[in-house]
C-alpha cells in the first residue's frame, strides 16, 4: 500500500510541474502578444503604396494653397513624387509640394501635412 501511496505521490508531483511549465507558457505568450501589440501600435501602417499616393496625390490637388500658388490660368502638365514630396509642373511654373509625415499613436492611415514652397519659373517650349 504505500509503493502505491508514494506512486500516486509522484504522480501529483509531476502534475503539478507540468501545470507550472503551462504557466510560465502561458505568461510567456502574453507577454509576447503584449510586446507585439505595443510595437505594432507605434510604427506606421500606411495603406497599400497606389491607395496611398493616390490619397496623397488627391489631398494636394483639393488643396487651397495650390489654387493660390498657380492660380487658375495655368495648366498641370505634370505630378511626379520625389525624395520629399511632389513636384507639379505647369505651362509656366514647378512647384514643389513636401509631405511632412507626423508620428501616430495608432495603426491606420498616415498622417502627414503639406508644405507649399515658392514657384519657380520654367521655360516649356511648345511641340
């Protein structure tokens, strides 16, 4: 009787450090998740680069401060994206458009603002 006694024991004895091995798993996934999380939630989850730049594309052209910069006379002959931003090319003028990207808190799109600079002339010879 006490062969199996102390068997028995053994047998609790192991439960209980198998129980204590899936704790520390268990903490050890959590705190995993959590540090997952934490870097997630501070880097920048922009959308796709064509939803993106289309979004930013779109924002410079309902912007205010470029109808003031070219004024209504002129034509875009072009948009191209640069090291900084986008440099729109008119019948008569460049002008470049910096994005300024601001941190975020939170995943989603990013957040950014534009910074108008001075036209500059440019000489365009017709076709």
């Amino acid at each position: 009787m006490d062969v199996q006694f102390s068997n028995n024991k053994f047998a609790l004895h192991k439960i209980n450090l198998d129980l204590d091995n899936t704790k520390l798993m268990i903490k050890q996934i959590l705190w995993m998740t959590a540090a997952c999380l934490v870097y997630l939630s501070t880097t920048h989850a922009a959308l796709p680069p064509f939803y993106e730049s289309k979004k930013e594309i779109e924002s410079i052209l309902h912007s205010k401060n470029l109808e003031e910069k070219i004024g209504s006379a002129e034509a875009l002959l072009s948009i191209s994206r640069n090291r900084t931003g986008y440099q729109i090319t008119t019948n008569s003028h460049t002008l470049q458009i910096d994005l300024i990207y601001e941190p975020q808190q939170m995943p989603g799109p990013a957040h950014y603002r534009l910074l108008f600079h001075e036209k500059i002339p440019v000489n365009i010879q017709a076709p």
